[in-house]
C-alpha cells in the first residue's frame, strides 16, 4: 500500500519529526498530488502542520490559469493551507542571461525556502519518485557524468524531503486511481523535443522492451552501491578544503591556491564541485566541463573568468575567490533604535537613539562600533552597498578620498569590497562600515547629542577579517 510505503520511507530516514510543518510543491500533477493527498492522511498520526506553494511561471498562461485553480480547490478540500506565486521566468532568463529551465528550477525552489522562512515550515516536501531517480542517472550518464553524478536524486537535501522516493510511477497512478483523485496534464510532457522528454517517452522504453527489462532496477542499484564508497571520498574532500579553503559569511569561497594545485586531479575536482555546488541557490552540481574549466584557470595564472550560472572566479594575491556575481544593490532605511540586517552579507548594523553626551569616549577597536554628532547629521540615514563614485573625509583628513582608494590603502582586495555596507545620510557617507566615519560626523567637547551605531558580524565576515 501507497500510504505504507510512505509511512516507512518517512521513519526510517528520519524525513519529517512529530509535530513537523510541512510545506508542500504543489504542481498539480500526479506525482505532487499524490504527495499531498497522502501527507494530508498520515497529518493526524504525525502531528503535522502541512501547506502547499503553486509557482506560476508564466509559461502556459492558459494551462497555469486552470493548474492555479485546482490546486487551490484541492488545498481547500484537503484543509491545507495554500501559498500562490507567480513570476515572469522568461523576463527573469533573460535579465540573468540563463536558459528558462533553470531559471524556473532556481527560483522554484529559492520561492520554497523563501516562503518556508517566513511561515515556520521546517521541511520542503517535492514529488520525485523512483522513476525521476532512474532518469536523472541514465541522463547524467549519458552526459558524460561522474561518480557523485551517478548517485541521481537525493532522499533529502537540507529541507528538501522526498517522501515518493521508493515508489514508481505505475504505484503512484494505481493510487489516484484508487482515491478517485483528480490531476493535471502538462501536455508538453508528452512531446519529445526536450532531451528529458525524450529519454522518459522514447529511449528508456525502448531499452525495457529491447535491452533490458529490468533496467530501472539495475540503474538503482549502481547509484545505491555507491552511496558508502562517496560517503568516504566526500568526507576526504571536506577534511582537505578546511585546511585551504575559507568560506565567508557573504557566501564567498577563498581557497588557497598554491596549496590547492598540489592535489592529484581527482580530489582538485572534488573540491571544486564542491564549492560550485555550495554556490548554488538549489545546491545544483555543476558540469565536469565547468569543473575541469576552473581547475585550468586555477593552474594557468589568470586574473578572473566568468562561469555559468553567474559564478566568477577572480585571483586575489595568494587565492582564488570563487562567487555568484549577481547581486542586486540595496538601500534600507536607517531608523534610530532599530537594527538592519543584511543577510546576504552576514552582517547586521544597529542603530541606537539619540542621546546626551556625557563627554567621555572610549577608543574603540577596528571601528565596529562608532559614535557621531547626531547634529551634524542630515537624517534620514540610510544603510546601503558602495557605489561608484562614493567619496568622503576619512576621520583625521582634510580633503575627499575615494572610497575605493581608501579601501587599496587598507589593502582590501576589489572582490571584496562589494561585501562593504556604507551609512549614508542626505550629505553622503558618514560611515564606511567596519573601518572609517566621516571626518564631519565625529565628536568633539561641543557635542551634545550622539548616536551610537555598531556592526554586528558572523565569523568569517568579508573584508572585516583582513
């Protein structure tokens, strides 16, 4: 029985706890309703808070229109709660210049973590099955794929569960069947211009009836052979990369690279793919050919390359920085009393509330924590990323410095700075945060009112451990 499977799939890897909130990718089709119908069954024996997320990527308006309805109505009827999200995945591919698939899968799952955070969900369940798991390692092998390519879809990921994972297809229709339970037909599906189309509609059946019969069985037993044999390799590779590698709060990997080039080939790949793997918004490993590209700049003495998916690689004195390129500028309103925080950095800087001063000044170390002349400021502040052209009066100068300038002084490499919050206020910057304020902001005995700002930094923070 279908819910059994489930049932078991569940406890005996630990997929979801007593009293889990569950957030549920709805596509519509089978295999997600499938998986909500059966977790909405098993809500009351396991406690669950369950919900679902429908994405519209604005692909098949007129199908999406009918998809976004039914999977609303079945919310309703199972007494699930529903999240709906549309995005222009076109607009976006091409805004990011990547293909619309993995736009849609990037922001697909980037849309389950999102909404997973603000509503409380501590797992992400999706509707891969068996029969995803046989495609994806004969695609990848096809493709030329490597070890850690033949193990296909994990059984969860982070937040990621997948509850079908040892049923087929045939189970999972056999089940709406037998619950009258009603799904959509994305008809492009049945089209075998797509190379997964085709592998899933032509190739994998033909090789049933003409190779080997049993040839789902034999591929999941090759991927599950190697599951102890990666274990071990896997736990080489991260014990190497602790001791060349460094991992910022803003995401950014710095690895040592005349260290890095001593390794045999096989482990350089490994670590490689495994920093372009932690890059990645859905944790996607990249191609062999991305890999085997890095580790030739790696060796050859470049000054930076561009990767797919918006990665750089850029050479800083005795390293390599390895990054997402693509960051969106922010500005955020600075309010007295209140903290900002900036996620994607690591770093949050509060504010505090004007106050009277006292007429004493501690030195304060490394500039994490400042005090200005709220009277000399022009509110409102504002928190906000460096941009080009920024200058200000470092404290103690007597004429503008560019902020870049300033930073080369300081010896903080160019792919790092971009890590770098500023405070503004209606004149420009009063603080370049974690090193300088501004030379008008300061305190002197005529003060009266000062605010206090301090930073706030995870370990590893950019540009404030150098």
């Amino acid at each position: 029985m279908l819910q059994e499977k489930v049932r078991n799939t569940i406890r005996e890897h630990g997929l979801l706890g007593t009293g889990d909130s569950v957030l549920v990718g709805l596509s519509g089709g089978p295999d997600s309703v499938a998986l909500l119908h059966v977790l909405a069954r098993l809500k009351k024996e396991l406690h669950l808070r369950l919900g679902a997320v429908y994405v519209n990527h604005r692909l098949r308006p007129r199908a999406a229109a009918r998809e976004e309805k039914f999977c609303a109505g079945l919310c309703l009827k199972l007494r699930v709660g529903f999240h709906l999200v549309r995005e222009d995945i076109p607009a976006r591919a091409r805004r990011m210049r990547k293909g619309v698939e993995e736009t849609a899968r990037e922001f697909r799952y980037a849309t389950f973590g999102s909404l997973a955070a603000e509503h409380g969900y501590e797992k992400i369940a999706v509707g891969h099955h068996a029969d995803d798991r046989v495609e994806t390692i004969l695609f990848r092998i096809l493709r030329g794929t490597g070890r850690t390519g033949l193990l296909g879809i994990p059984l969860k990921r982070g937040r990621i569960v997948r509850p079908l994972y040892h049923l087929n297809k045939n189970e999972i229709l056999a089940y709406l069947k037998r619950h009258r339970l009603e799904f959509c037909v994305d008809r492009s599906n049945a089209r075998s211009d797509y190379a997964r189309n085709y592998l899933r509609n032509q190739l994998l059946p033909n090789i049933r009836r003409r190779v080997a019969l049993r040839v789902d069985e034999a591929l999941l037993r090759l991927s599950e052979s190697l599951n102890d044999e990666e274990a071990y390799l896997q736990s080489v590779t991260e014990r190497t990369m602790k001791r060349i590698t460094r991992v910022r709060a803003s995401g950014k990997i710095e690895l040592a690279v005349g260290e890095f080039v001593k390794y045999d080939s096989w482990l350089r790949y490994r670590m490689l793919r495994q920093c372009l793997t932690m890059l990645s918004p859905v944790r996607q490993p990249p191609d062999r050919a991305v890999v085997m590209r890095l580790d030739a700049f790696s060796r050859s003495g470049g000054t930076a390359m561009s990767l797919p998916g918006g990665v750089e690689a850029r050479r800083s004195g005795s390293s390599i920085v390895v990054s997402r390129g693509y960051r969106d500028s922010y500005c955020q309103e600075f309010v007295p009393g209140k903290t900002c925080r900036l996620p994607e950095l690591g770093v949050s800087v509060r504010c505090g509330k004007p106050a009277a001063f006292d007429g004493s000044l501690k030195k304060l170390p490394r500039s994490r924590k400042v005090v200005l002349d709220w009277e000399k400021l022009t509110p409102p502040l504002t928190l906000r990323n460096i941009r080009k052209g920024d200058r200000f009066i470092p404290l103690g100068m007597d004429g503008f410095k560019k902020v870049g300038d300033y930073l080369t002084d300081k010896k903080v490499a160019r792919v790092f700075r971009s890590d770098i919050p500023v405070v503004s206020d209606g004149r420009g910057i009063v603080w370049l945060v974690g090193f300088e304020i501004a030379e008008r902001a300061k305190v002197n005995p005529n003060t009266s009112t000062v605010v206090r700002l301090e930073l706030t930094a995870r370990r590893n923070s950019p540009a404030y451990t150098v």
